[in-house]
C-alpha cells in the first residue's frame, strides 16, 4: 500500500532529513498553515507523532520528551503568534544544550505586513537562543532548490546536534492550497556527515594540568546539574580518593560517597569561616549550578584558579575568577589528570566532613521541631517518594527546599534550571513521563503548576504520574529572598495572593485528587499515593505562606549557630 503526504516538494526532504538525523519523536500542534506537516509526517509511518494544542506546553513537552530519549525531537505549529510560543522552551533549550527542531509554518513572502491574518516576521524570530536558523525555499522547487534545502537541513542538524548541542528553528513558508496529496516515493535522504575533531585527549594539556594542580592544596570540583552517568561517577570518585572535595547538587544525580551534597546547608557553617572555605584551584563542568549562596561564596572569596570545562565559543566566567577554559571532552581529560596525579594533603577534605557533621544534626534537630510548613512538607516527601522515581522540581521553591534534605538512593531529579523560569515545569514533567518506563513524580509550587497547567490537557499522562502541589498561596520565595518581603507590594505584585485550588483542574483533565491541610492528613495519603490507581493523580499540600518565609530564616540562623 503506498502512503500518500503532501504534494509540497519540500516537505519530502524535511521529513527525510528529520528521520536520517535520529528524529523519531514529532510534537504537533492543530492550525491549518502547517496543513502540509500535519499530513505528511503521521502519513510517512516512520514517527511517533503526538497532538498538544498550546504550542507553548507543547515545545516544554517535546523539551522533557528530548532529555529523556536523548534524541532530537521536532516541533511543527502553523503561522503568527503560535510561533511565538515555542520562545520560552526553545530557551530553556539553549541553555541546557538540549536538540529541539523548532518546524514553524510560515506565510508567503507577498503577505508578510499586508495585513494578513495569522501573518508575522517569522524569520530569525528565535535569534538569540537558537543555534542556528534557516528559511527554506517556497512553491515548485528547482534541482538547486532542492540542493538548497538539503543543505539547509543538515546544517541545521549539524548545529543540533554537534559539540555544543541546542534548539535550531526550520521556517517553511507554504502557498495554497495546503491540503493536496501526492505518493510518498521512498529516498535516502542526502544527508552530510562531519568529520569531527580527533577525541584524543592531548597530553601536552594534561600535563600542564597536571604540573597546576600538583602546586594547590584546596582543590574543589563543583557539579551542577547533569544526568550523571558512569564516567563522571567514575572521575569523581577518583578525585575524592585523591583529597579533593567534589561539590554536588540535589540535581547533579551523582550519588556519590564522600561527594558533599546539600549546599546550602554546608555553607552556613562556612559563613564565618571563609579562609577555610577558599579553594585553591576550582574545576566546573558546562552545566547549570542551582545555588545563588554558592556562587556568591565563590565570587566573594576566589581561587586563585579556576578550570572551566566548555566547547561553547564564548568565554564562560560565572565566578569572576576563570583562568582556563578548556575545550574537548572534559571526563576523559580529567581522568587522564586524577590517573597523573599523587594525593593531596586531606585538611580541606576534613573541614568539610566538620561542615557536613554539624549541620547534619541541627538539621535532624530543626526538622523534629518544626512546625507545619514548607520545610516540614519536604521533610516528609523526601522520606516518602518512592526509590527509583524521577522526581522533577519545579521552579522556585521547590528546586531549593529539595536541596536542603537527603532523598532516597537510585532517584534522579530534574528541574527546568536553564532559564529558571516557573512557565513550562508541568509540561517538562508530562514529556519526561511518557518518554520512559521510570514514573515521574512532579513536586511544585502552586503558582508554576497553574501558569502551565495546560501542561495536563493532552492525552500522554501515563498512569503513574503523580503531581504534588504546595499551595502556600503565592509566590512564597518572595518571604525569603531580601528585598521583597519587606515591601508593601509583597502580597500583591510578588506572591499574587488568590487563594486558587487545584481540584477543578485535576477533575478537568482526569486525574486523582488528594489533599492534605497538616501532618497527619499529609502522612496517611503519601502511604498510598504512589499505588497504582490505573490514572495519573494530583495531590494538593495546603501550608501557611506567611510563616514559611520566617521558618526558612530560622532554620538557616540556627545552623550558624545562633
């Protein structure tokens, strides 16, 4: 039976190119100027293709779905505004080098600012965070049209999917009609293959190393968020043995003995002893770092090196410190340096095993005693997920409560912290959901979850998907951080205090609904909140916003000691 798409020419190649590059997940969105996409992609069968009608969710969707599959995946929308939708994600995408091939329908060139509906400048419109952009040819194509357009797509995926991976955007302007058919001719598609660079360390590089760390005392590798992954699990490891103090992040998913985890908790006993503190030499991979205090520890008490591992072609000096950025593969240089290099004086090692003690016991202090709250919410969730979920974290609060306590063994965490935004954290979450087998439990504030609650209106949810909402009423990150809290505008303009519950919205969309007002309720759901219940399920943990600020202070004064 032949499969009949598009009589477009140039849909043709885009579907060839996107199946020859690894595409094998297309999110698309409903509109009628992509009409072409929309009949030719299903058509092909050579793709899993999914409908998600907020073109906004549908880009943090695909965002999620790409992280887990680590796979490139296509977004298609028609023309106008809808474009316009793909920004945040395609962002977000930028700065996590994660593959998003943004497909936006487009009008014909005639039409553009003569008042036209659905008609806006389309081309170039995701400059700033994409890593490349092309228009691609219009109407009947011509044999240099056709070579045009190829080449247009594998530069594309080439930028994709290279060194410095990324989000690229593929503008597709379409004539009417949009709806004609014609037989899908099977083609290889001519797909361009770099030759990348040789991936063998050089060793004039690693022995330079070598010769600089070998003179420090204090050295610190610092972990922000990343996936983990043996070989780093392995470097790590080798470079703890070695004296040095591997710093990491609830979103690090390193679990790693002797690495020092809870950040912030470990830098309140820091506060009053910066000398000890001061690192030498510090070493950073290319990945985001949650802690605002740690960055500002760092830049407030520099080392005097710091070794930046990055194939970006800009200079990346987050600490105000950076004396090397180092290009190439940074696992395999660093194992080639911890296998060159002797031990080091274990002092800094000890004090942080100090810092890691102490605040330990007044944390477990400070988290029998607390009363009902934020703190003492995640006190109990981080006891209660079960082991081997997915848990992601939404922005703002969630992401930071979660770093101040020690979660269960085999569980990986994820959070939208390229761009930090709260738009899109459902929408990440329901894409990582039904890209993989391990269940993915979403923990976040009630603000992010209703600014992307669409993030729930499609038919992907598997049934182990569980959301938990904390719902202190507003932005409760604005009764912490300086500034905010002591103005009038707080209840306002910052935290937008409305007193809105999730129950309708769980209903909408087909999930469970479960509520907790104290410890007790909170306990006896969270026992069976995770059984198999055959739909996803919404749990909403109602805590008093105005104390949670005042509790979060407390809490970090009494690990100074006060």
């Amino acid at each position: 039976m032949s499969l009949s798409i598009s009589d477009k020419p140039v849909v043709r190649s885009i579907i060839e190119q996107c199946y020859g590059h690894g595409v094998r997940y297309v999110v698309i969105s409903p509109g009628s100027r992509n009409a072409p996409l929309i009949l030719s992609f299903p058509a092909s069968k050579k793709f899993h293709c999914l409908s998600i009608v907020d073109e906004r969710s549908a880009a943090y969707f695909a965002l999620g779905l790409a992280r887990k599959t680590n796979t490139p995946v296509a977004l298609i929308c028609t023309s106008g505004t809808a474009v316009l939708n793909y920004g945040p994600a395609l962002a977000e995408a930028y700065y996590r080098q994660i593959p998003l091939i943004a497909i936006t329908a487009d009008r014909p060139p005639e039409y553009i600012d003569q008042a036209d509906g659905q008609t806006i400048r389309q081309q170039n419109v995701f400059s700033n965070f994409v890593r490349y952009q092309c228009h691609l040819p219009l109407g009947e194509l011509a044999q240099d049209d056709f070579w045009l357009t190829n080449r247009l797509l594998n530069e594309a995926f080439q930028n994709a999917l290279g060194d410095v991976r990324g989000p690229v955007h593929i503008n597709v302007p379409f004539r009417e009609p949009l709806y004609g058919r014609s037989e899908m001719v099977e083609a290889y598609p001519s797909r361009i293959i770099s030759v990348k660079k040789n991936d063998v360390v050089d060793n004039t590089m690693v022995n330079d190393l070598v010769a600089e760390i070998s003179g420090s005392r204090k050295i610190m590798f610092l972990v922000g968020a990343t996936d983990g992954g043996e070989k780093l699990v392995s470097v790590a490891s080798s470079l703890i043995k070695k004296g040095v103090v591997v710093v990491t992040e609830t979103l690090s998913n390193l679990g790693l003995e002797g690495a020092f985890g809870n950040t912030d908790r470990l830098l309140e006993y820091f506060a009053t002893r910066m000398d000890a503190f001061r690192p030498d030499l510090l070493i950073t991979l290319d990945v985001p770092v949650l802690s605002k205090r740690l960055k500002q520890f760092l830049r407030s008490c520099q080392p005097k090196s710091h070794w930046h591992f990055s194939n970006q072609s800009i200079v990346i000096d987050t600490y105000h410190c950076l004396t090397r950025q180092i290009n190439g593969d940074a696992e395999k240089i660093l194992e080639k340096v911890a296998e060159k290099i002797g031990a080091f004086p274990f002092d800094y090692y000890h004090i942080w095993e100090e810092a890691h003690r102490q605040t330990s016991e007044k944390h477990n202090v400070f988290s029998r005693e607390v009363p009902w709250c934020d703190f003492k919410v995640f006190d109990r969730l981080s006891k209660a997920v079960p082991a081997g979920t997915e848990i992601h974290l939404g922005n703002s609060t969630p992401v930071r409560y979660a770093q101040l306590f020690v979660w269960k063994e085999n569980q990986t965490f994820r959070a939208n912290r390229g761009t930090s935004g709260i738009d899109g954290c459902v929408s990440t979450a329901a894409g990582a959901a039904y890209g993989g087998e391990q269940p993915v439990t979403l923990i976040i504030g009630d603000l992010a979850f209703l600014y992307d609650s669409n993030g729930l209106w499609h038919k992907y949810l598997p049934s182990t998907f569980r959301v938990i909402v904390i719902n202190n009423g507003g932005g409760g990150i604005f009764r912490y951080i300086p500034g905010p809290s002591k103005t009038d505008e707080l209840e306002s303009f910052f935290e937008v205090r409305e007193n809105h519950q999730c129950r309708g919205i769980a209903e909408t969309f087909g999930l469970q609904y479960y509520k907790a007002e104290d410890s007790e309720q909170l306990d006896e759901i969270l026992k069976h909140f995770w059984d198999d219940k055959e739909r996803p399920a919404l749990l909403e943990i109602f805590t008093p916003g105005p104390q949670n600020g005042e509790i979060l202070r407390g809490y970090f004064s009494r690990l100074r000691g006060a």
